[in-house]
C-alpha cells in the first residue's frame, strides 16, 4: 500500500498539497503535527499534517516529506475545525489561516532568517554535533539563511536541528528583533540621605512646618517606608498622602526627596492575584443574574451597559465562575496595546491564571501562551488578547468575553484571513459548547439587531456605577460662533470657558479630533494646486513638528516645499485641522499648563501608548489631545470636560455606517468624562446642531439611533438586513484592472443580477502606486451564502484562467464592514 499525506502550507494554496509517506510515518503521523516538505525547485516549509489517505494526487507526482517535527499534534483537532470555518466563510485558504495563528517560531522555512540571541549564555557542551556547528557558524556571521544551514551540515533535512536550536534560546528569528522589548521603568522616591538621621529629619520637618503639604508628605513617606518595607512608588505616595504632582517635584527639585527608577517586567505577572473581586452593586447583581439566566436558553448574549456602568465587573464574576469551574476563559479587546487599565485589574483578582497574548510580543512570548494554553495549564486559564487569540489552541474553554464588541478593529482588512472577531468568536464558543458574552455602551447594530430577533440573548444596565450622572452634552453651533467672531483658532468661547473652569478646579481635559498631523490639505492660494503622493491619490498632510508631507497611505514624506511647484509663488496654506494644531493652538490659550498628545505619531513603539496613559493617570497632563484612541474603554478618575473639536466629518465620512459610527465614537468620548462623583460636561463643536445622531448622542438615545438606522438599512439593502461580499481587483496598470474589473463584474451579473454593485473606483483609488477597483456583491436573507460564494469562486476561477487577467490580484472581502 502506498499512503500519502495532505499538508497545509502557510501560503494562499486553493488545495491541500499532497506528499509521499511511508507505512511507518502513516502510522505515526497524527493531524496537526509539524511535518518538513520540500516545495518548488528548492524552498523548505514547515506543513501542518491533515489527512492521510491513499490516493496519490493527479496533477503532480507527489514528493516525499524531508520529516516529521513533533511527537505529538501542536495544533489541536477543534483548533483546525475553527481554522476550516474562518477559512470556508471568509473564502481564504487554510494555510492562510495558519499564517495568521502560529508564532512564526513554529514554521520556520527557507525564507527566514536566523541570527544568534545575544542575550544568552550558552553551555557548548549542550550542544549537539549538527547544533554546534551551526551556533559555530554565528559566530564568524551576523545571521544566517535555511539554505545556508543546508549547505553548512550538507544534508537537507535541517529543520529539527533548527527548531532545536530555537527552543535551547541560541538562535532567534531575524524579525523578532525589530521589536526590540524595552523594560517598563516605574518612578519610586526616597528620602533623600542627608534627611536619614533623627535630628535631620526633625530639622527638616521644623523648617516644613510653614510648608504644610510638603511636610505631610515626609511623614507619609516615612510611615510607608516602615510599614510596608520595600519601594515606594510616586503614584502611591501621592495617593496617599493626597498631595499633587507639583507638591512632590517641588520636593524633589528641592532635593528633599530622590527619584528613581525600577524595572518591571510586564510580560511577568504584576498583581498579587490575592484581591477579592468587587461587591456588585444591586443594578450589577441583577445584570449578572440576567447573563446566566440568558446563558440557560442562549449561547451568545448581547450585554448593553452605558459607559462606566461596570460592565467589567460583572465579567470578573463570570470569569471567576468558569475559572473554579476549570475552565478556561478567552477577554477579548479591541487593541492590546490600549488595555494597560485592564490587564492590571485582572491580574489583580487572577494573579498568575492571566495570560496576555500580544502580537508585539516576542516569538518566544507567543510560543509560551501557545504551550501553555494547549497542555490546559493553570498559568494560561484566562487568556486577554486581541484578536488573533482566538486562533490559540483552547483546549476547555467555557467562556468567550468580546468586550467593546462594536469596535471596528475586531475585522481583519489586510492579509487574509479577513475575518470578523467577533463573530468567528461565536463560533469558536460554539465548537466548545462554551459561552459567548458581547459588551459595549454602543451595540453595533448587527449585534443589537441579533437580541432583537432573539438570536442573542439581551441584558441592560442603564444606570452608571454609583449612580453617577452620565454626563451633560452640549452641542455648539461652529457656524454661529463664526459669525459672531467667537471663535479663537479652532476654539469657540463655550469651549474655552468650560477649560478654564475645569482647570481651576484641578480637573483633566481630553480634546477629540479625529485626524493626526496639522493640517490634512495644503493649497497654493493663487493656483489651487495642493500637493499629492507620488504614489497614492491622496493629498499630503502637513506635520508641522518636522516641517514635512507626508502620505498616511503609503508613508511617502517631503519637506514642506517653500513655494507652490506648480505656479512658484509662495502662497501655499494650509487646509482644516489635525490633532498637532490642536495641541499647538490649546498651548497656546493655555501656556501654564501641560498638554499631550496621543495619536498614531506620538505611540510608536511597544509601550508608547502606555507611557502617555500613564502620565495622563499620574496627572502629569492637564490637557490630552487626540484621535480615537482615546476611546477605547479607558477610566479615567480626574477628566472632567471632553471636547469634540469637529463632529462633522466623521458626520460626512462616506460609508454606509458613518453615522452608527459617529454616534459610537461620540458615545464612547463622551463615556470618559465625569467617571466619579462629579458629573461631567461634554462640547460638542459642530456646523450641524440639528443632525439627528447628534441630537441622538447628547440625549443618549441609542434605541431612536438603531430604529432610524435600521430603517435607512433597510431601504438601501445594506447589513445586517442584506450580507455584503466585496471584490477589489489590483494591479499597477489602469487600463488593465478596467478591463478585469468589467470583465468579472459582468459574469456577477449574469448570476446576481441586479444584486451587484460597481465596478467602481473607491475614493483613493491609487494606493501604493497599485489601481484598486471595487465589486460590491449585495445577498439578499433568502439568498443561500454557502451557494453565493460557490458561484463566485467559480467565476474566479474562469477569471484566473483568462492569460491577460493573471497578474490581476483579486481580494475577497466577506461582510467587508
Ligand atoms: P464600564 O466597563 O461599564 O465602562 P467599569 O467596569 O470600568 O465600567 O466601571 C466603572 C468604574 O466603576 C470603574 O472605575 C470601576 O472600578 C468602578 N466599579 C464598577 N463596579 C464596581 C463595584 N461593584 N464596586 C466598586 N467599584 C466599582
Ligand atoms: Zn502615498
């Protein structure tokens, strides 16, 4: 008998590729263990095993397999059922989806690149022949190629050596080093020596004592330093002593204390694991029995909480509840890297039981989460990750938690797979005969619309925690304030006022804009002319900070031209407004205070999001400005006024969900004022004060909101009433993706009728100096989707075989919202 293997490869293969074992490997070999093949003329990939059969392949004559790398499955059976479902709806193959959910420690091949971890002392005498030679080999050269570490041990089969080498720690993956990790520094203070002796010390207080909040803070120094014996942190001897920043630096410049700094490591767990979780108030309790009462009939649970209601208290209980039971428990969120708040409070109930899976993390990071995870070890039990945790071997998971459910970075654009977290979250709890639990102040509507059809269960929670009031929204009318003259900048008088307040009762601002840079547009006021990327269709915006235009799409940058390139004269201006104008017009109307700036220039790096949370925490910024990072679910205690700069064009934003957008956005800004006691006052800057979703948002009407946008969902045949399937096709000549673009939205037609939409250029339609042309496929509730996507892959497979088209990329996009 001669038996054969079919192998995923991490690569946009249509078929399972087929592979020659012997009798013993066939007997040996399990689904989801690691196999070595060869692939082309002379390429190594690492395949995960699929099925063993005995058919050889048709087209092909089938190669043998270089061997196998695991002695059992890494990737488990209800793993792979899930893969298959992502792959199946979001009509991407396999191998793509085992890209995306493998640390790329796991399928090294002949691309990577392997360089020597500097970081580690190694023992040579560990060292195996083969691996000697190869840790050798670093020596004399920075980093070496698979192939040539065939040509270094001479034989072909070289993967086990490498993967070896790999878990020892002596070698690394070449693009695991562009994040290099930097260790999070907290800032502790000491009484500084020459105060250490009685009599100092009391010389020092006699001399505070016309100093009162200074010397209140050395006695609270001291008691903390004698009661809780190790380092004091600045945050928590402001904390307790009460005093603010400026009281501590005086004392500091004064060098009465001393500042420095520790590491933590924060890929280590920080809480103690030992807090108690919280005492639900009565609103909460009801909320939480209502979930489990829901969870009896239902798998998947819709909880609708205001902002700053404690929704996340209530998934601490439910949480708490699976992990006695020994389940496992998947958090997901929006963005990893925003969750800092977070990840802090879980650790604090579930000590070491909290994983958190990080794609910026390093490989080894990922492939620990990974193991731990799969052997059902009580160090992963709850898992906090961002999307691509989903794609983790769970092994006994008994709760899905999708907090802030609405947000759009739960869908994957670009690389395939382009799935939806969400949703391929429902699915995976429903492999595991587990629980799904949505969360958001904002439902999107495709989630509220589901409660109301009873698909979901639903819960609500109206009231804030403490019955705090949600806070005051007022609309201000740009135009008028414009034609009064009450403006100053981008700022009208109310807005300026209410700063003015809030800052002298010591309170924080966040100012919401939801573009970076100064200005987007920049226009030679003689000729018009405003100059564009080279290699987009886009105009430039300005950055003042480095005098320069830059491209958002592409990257693309120049230094701010002197003059206009198109007339010469030197009448370029600039065009409305981004988050550095802000910051540079409130420093401006505010020079004594300290204002920041949080968007994607200012939060580069692994922790530069942190390092500006957490000074906005430690009240080291009055005033926050920013794009919509802001509002990803953050609490903060002393915010008292946020002001929205424009709403209008997030308004005018052309999609069919702009304005469920809109109101979400708003919705979730306006959720960071006022999160205590006090209540607190949102501005809303617009030209339209009477646009229904603002009128919605200040009056906190989401239910108006949904009815009215079901309604124009409805009449436009748009989600969730009809499903949507995108087609973008790609290349770098125009006419050429005219011309495919016609061609394959001609044979939609003659299937879908009149149910296809396009081909159209989309807004930008040169990105990357590559053309992009749209279909849009509309799927009426009646129409079977299993059968719409059959008929499509067949057109694009007629497609593909037309020679002219070949070079065309096609992208498909299923519920491309
Ligand atoms: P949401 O996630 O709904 O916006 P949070 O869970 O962040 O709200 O809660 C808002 C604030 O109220 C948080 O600071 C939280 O610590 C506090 N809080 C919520 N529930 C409780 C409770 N039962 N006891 C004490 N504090 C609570
Ligand atoms: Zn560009």
């Amino acid at each position: 008998m001669t038996y054969f293997l079919d192998v995923i490869l991490p690569i946009p293969l249509q078929k399972a590729f087929t592979y020659h074992i012997t009798e013993a490997e066939a007997q040996f070999i399990k689904q989801g263990m690691r196999v070595a093949v060869p692939f082309g003329k002379s390429k190594i990939y690492t395949a995960l095993a699929y099925k063993i059969h005995t058919n050889p392949p048709t087209a092909y004559e089938a190669k043998t397999i270089h061997q196998i790398l695991d002695e059992a499955p890494i990737v488990t059976d209800l793993q792979l059922t899930h893969w298959q479902w992502i792959a199946g709806y979001y009509m991407c193959s396999l191998g793509e989806v085992m890209r995306a959910a493998m640390p790329n420690a796991f399928i090294i091949e002949s691309e990577t690149v392997l360089v020597r971890n500097e970081n580690i002392e190694i023992s040579e005498a560990t060292l195996k022949d083969d691996e000697f030679l190869i840790y050798e080999a670093l020596q004399y050269q920075s980093s070496l190629k698979i192939e040539d570490v065939v040509s270094i041990l001479d034989k072909k089969r070289i993967l086990p050596v490498v993967n070896s080498l790999v878990e020892k720690g002596v070698l690394q993956l070449q693009e695991e080093l562009y994040e290099k990790y930097k260790p999070k520094l907290v800032r502790y203070v000491k009484l500084h020596q020459a105060y250490k002796s009685e009599e100092k010390l009391q010389e020092l207080l006699e001399i505070l004592s016309r100093a009162p909040k200074q010397r209140e803070v050395i006695l609270t120094l001291f008691t903390l330093e004698a009661s809780e014996q190790k380092p004091i942190k600045v945050s928590e001897l402001r904390e307790r002593s009460g005093a603010s920043t400026s009281i501590i630096k005086t004392l500091v410049d004064k060098s009465i204390l001393q500042e420095y700094f520790i590491q933590t490591d924060r890929v280590q767990f920080e809480g103690e694991g030992d807090e108690q979780t919280k005492q639900l108030s009565d609103a909460q309790t009801q909320a939480l029995e209502a979930v489990k009462g829901s969870f009896d009939t239902k798998s998947v649970t819709l909880l609708h909480g205001v902002t700053s209601s404690g929704k996340t208290e209530i998934y601490v209980k439910l949480i708490e509840e699976q992990l006695n039971l020994g389940k496992q428990v998947l958090y997901l969120l929006p963005e990893i890297a925003l969750t800092t708040q977070l990840v802090q409070r879980l650790q604090d109930y579930f000590g070491e039981k909290v994983a958190v899976f990080h794609s910026r993390y390093s490989g080894n990071e990922r492939v620990e989460v990974w193991q731990n995870l799969k052997n059902n070890l009580e160090k992963a039990q709850l898992v906090i990750g961002a999307r691509s945790a989903l794609l983790l071997p769970f092994s006994n998971l008994g709760l899905i938690i999708v907090d802030e459910e609405h947000e759009q970075s739960y869908k994957q654009f670009d690389p395939a797979p382009r799935y939806h977290a969400r949703d391929a979250a429902v699915v995976l709890a429903n492999i595991h005969k587990a629980k799904t639990l949505l969360g958001s102040a904002t439902p999107s509507l495709e989630s509220y619309f589901n409660a109301t059809q009873n698909k979901y269960g639903f819960v609500e929670l109206k009231t804030r925690f403490n019955n705090v009031l949600m806070p005051d929204i007022e609309l201000v009318d740009l135009a008028d304030k414009y034609k009064r003259k009450r403006m100053n900048g981008h700022f009208s008088d109310r807005l300026i006022e209410e700063m003015t307040e809030t800052l002298d009762e010591g309170f924080q601002i966040i100012l919401f804009q939801n573009r970076r840079g100064f200005s987007p547009i920049v226009e030679c006021t003689t000729c018009g002319n405003s100059p564009q990327c080279p290699n987009c269709d886009v105009s430039l915006t300005y950055h003042q900070y480095k005098d320069q235009l830059r491209c958002h799409y592409c990257g693309y940058y120049s230094v701010m031209p002197k003059a206009c390139q198109a007339c010469g004269n030197a009448t370029l201006d600039t065009k409305g407004f981004g988050t550095e104008q802000i910051e540079e017009e409130v420093k401006t109307l505010f020079p004594e205070k300290k204002v920041a700036r949080m968007d994607l220039d200012t939060t580069r790096g692994k922790h530069g999001f942190e390092r500006i949370i957490s000074k906005f925490e430690q009240q080291e910024i009055d005033i926050l400005v920013g794009t919509q990072m802001l509002t990803k679910g953050l609490d903060f205690r002393q915010v008292k006024l946020v002001g929205i700069m424009n709403a209008d064009n997030l308004l005018n934003f052309p999609d069919f969900r702009a304005h469920e957008r809109s109101y979400q956005l708003m919705t979730q800004v306006a959720g960071r004022a006022g999160r205590t006691d006090i209540r607190g006052k949102v501005l809303i800057q617009t030209y339209n004060p009477h646009h229904n979703i603002l009128q919605q948002v200040s009056t906190n009407a989401y239910k108006e909101m949904f009815a009215e946008q079901m309604n124009d969902r409805y009449n436009f045949k748009y989600p969730p009433i009809y499903r949507l399937i995108k087609i973008t096709l790609r290349h770098k000549d125009y006419n050429r993706v005219n011309l495919a673009a016609d061609w394959y939205a001609k044979s939609l037609r003659q299937v879908f009728k009149a149910n296809v939409l396009g081909p159209e250029f989309p807004p930008i339609s040169r990105i990357r100096n590559l053309f992009n042309k749209n279909i849009l496929i509309k799927i009426p509730q009646n129409q079977s989707l299993a059968k719409t996507k059959e008929a499509i892959i067949k057109i694009d497979n007629s497609f593909n075989a037309v020679k002219d088209f070949r070079s065309v990329r096609v992208v498909l996009n299923v519920d491309n919202y």
